[in-house]
C-alpha cells in the first residue's frame, strides 16, 4: 500500500511537468494537484475497462467469419448462396444479406475465398489460408456475445493521457486520437507505470448522448453501469435494425400507380405524365403510356434501419431518372413518398393510388 502510494505521489508531482518546444528556447511548466484518486495502474478497474471500451469491435462482418473477436480486412471476396461477390467496403456486407433474404426455405451458404487478412480485437494482423486456420481463431468466440469488448459507451477524441514511470522516473503527457491508439497505450503499460485522463472527458453513449466526466470514479462508474444496456450486435446476422417492409410490399402490388411529383434542381412532373405503372410478383415492374409497356424491375429493402424500394427500368428518359434505390420516407394506401440523397443532390418523388 505504501509503494502504490508512493507512486500516487510521485505522480502527482511530476505528472504536470510539461516540456514545450524542440528547438530554440525550452520552458518547463510544473503542475502541482492533490487530486490522487485521479491516478490508476495498468491491472486496475478501471484501465481494463478502457481497453475493453477501445479493442476492435468485429462484430460489424460477422456474416463472414461467425465471430465477434476478429474482423476481415477488405478487400476480401466470397461467394454467398453461389454468387460471386468483392467486399470492398462496410457498406457491401448488406449485398450479402439481400441474397440470403431471397427466399427464406432455401439453405444460405458462404464460402471464403482465401487467403484472406483477419484483424484481431489488439488491433493485431493475421494471414489466414484456410478455414482450418479461421475457425482455431474463432472458436472462443460464440456467436451472441462471448467477446468482451464494450460498445455501448464511445470516447470522443482526443484524449490526453498522463503516464509516469516510477522505475525511470520519466513522465509523458500524451494525446491520443482513436481507440487503437488509446487500447495500445493501455496495453502497454508497466506494472511500474501509472495513468492519469485530462478531465474533464466526454464520452458517447449509444443512444446518442453525450456525457462529461470529471474523474475516474464517475467514468468507472458511468461505463459500469452502461456496458450491458445495449445490443451489440453480436450474432451472424449483417445488422439487426431490419425493418419490416412487407407491408410497404402489400401497398405496392394493389392497384396501379401514377408519378404526381418528381423534383431534382427543378420540377420534373410533368414529363411523367400519363405513366401508369404497376409493382407485379417476382420483383416484375412496368411503366404503361397509353399502349406502350416498359419493363423494369424492383425490389424493396429493410436490412440498413430504413425501408428502401429499388427501381430500374430499361428505358431512356424520363423512366431512367427513376433507376436507382430510394428511401421510403412515407406510405399508405394511396401515396408513397420516396427520397435519394445518392449524389449530393435531394430528389423527391411520390407516387399516387391510379383511381
């Protein structure tokens, strides 16, 4: 006890000891605080809370590798119920979903195609050849939950840490940017090292919040009583903030429709007058002017938080400005209301019941 606390003090005298400047005139400026709870070491509580708030998070791809403690680095490819697809992105896990969710008797399959480059929750990384070697590194890692990283709690950057080393007795005031760099700073600590945060700090709760802490007990305290009190999406699914579109399903096949209004820079209604179009089975569209029939085809989607209706029609304008994914801002029995931001550019579309 009289060593930890010979460690508190020696901190706090020496933590503030700032030297400015690496060439010309050096100016040395001491900070002198009593504040002694304000100290920890690297197998304290609150340290391991830290690195657990800050490890990498490979839950998000967990429709590839089935485990929450490792992540696939892109670009990596795979071949999902017989189609070949290129991951290149965070946002390309959602085409793997929408095949599975093509029919719901058949078997979903995913096979990797190796070798691929895995991440480790340390920030580590690994080649891996074969699912020999992919499965030896996730199989402490079930699916719903057996990784310990915290996601429910975020700290927003930067953040200033001081560390002392009692054995050296050399102190470094550090500012850290991200987590990686926050979880090795941690992970590297010396039993003879101590830390201290710059408070106050402020930190992101998963409901959107924000939250600001002036010491360690009250971010201890604050992560503690968080950690389990939202989903981390850990199982295999990509995502589970799926909407239920088979209602919007149901508005869309009953009846015949007509474009109302369409506005991009400028009202573009009336190029689409006289278009009376229909949502068939099997994902069939068709634009109808007087007795001309153009085919197109259209999907709806609920996999990213926001119902979504995909259209494209094989035709020149003014059916092509309609080829692309729109969100679903409003519908009912008689109006859909439809919205694209893709480009920078607010485009606004509705659809209404063709009485």
């Amino acid at each position: 006890m009289s060593v930890m606390f010979n460690y508190f003090k020696t901190l706090v005298l020496l933590i503030g000891i700032l030297i400015s400047g690496f060439t010309g005139c050096q100016e040395e400026v001491v900070v002198v605080t009593d504040n002694q709870s304000d100290v920890f070491g690297y197998s304290t509580p609150l340290a391991d809370l830290v690195k657990r708030i800050t490890m990498k998070d490979g839950s998000f791809d967990n429709i590839i590798d089935n485990s929450s403690c490792i992540s696939v680095v892109l670009p990596a490819s795979v071949i999902a119920n017989g189609i070949s697809l290129t991951i290149s992105t965070a946002d390309d896990y959602v085409l793997i979903e929408r095949i599975f969710d093509e029919s719901a008797t058949d078997t979903d399959t995913l096979v990797i195609v190796f070798p691929i480059t895995v991440m480790t929750a340390d920030y580590d990384t690994e080649e891996v050849e074969g699912y020999e070697e992919l499965n030896d590194l996730v199989k402490d890692c079930l699916e719903n939950g057996a990784d310990p990283d915290i996601e429910c709690l975020d700290f927003i950057y930067p953040v200033t840490v001081s560390i002392y080393d009692s054995l050296s007795q050399v102190s470094q005031v550090i500012s850290v940017n991200n987590d990686e760099e926050l979880f090795e700073l941690f992970a590297s600590m010396e039993e003879s090292e101590l830390a201290s945060f710059a408070f106050p700090l402020t930190v992101l709760l998963s409901d959107g919040s924000e939250v600001v802490v002036t010491n360690n007990q009250q971010l201890e305290d604050l992560i503690e009583s968080v950690e389990d009190q939202c989903d981390e999406d850990d199982d295999n699914d990509y995502n589970d903030d799926d909407i239920d579109d088979s209602e919007l399903i149901a508005v869309l096949m009953d009846g015949s429709w007509r474009l109302t209004y369409y506005f991009d820079t400028t009202d573009g209604t009336a190029g689409f007058a006289g278009y009376v179009f229909a949502f068939l089975n099997d994902g069939v569209a068709t634009a109808t002017l007087d007795s001309q029939v153009i085919e197109g085809t259209w999907e709806t989607y609920g996999d990213d938080g926001t119902l979504g209706l995909e259209l494209d029609f094989d035709a020149d304008l003014p059916l092509e400005k309609l080829n692309t994914e729109w969100q679903v801002t409003e519908f009912n029995n008689d109006l859909i209301k439809l919205v694209n931001n893709d480009d920078g550019v607010k485009i606004t579309v509705q659809f209404e019941k063709n009485n």
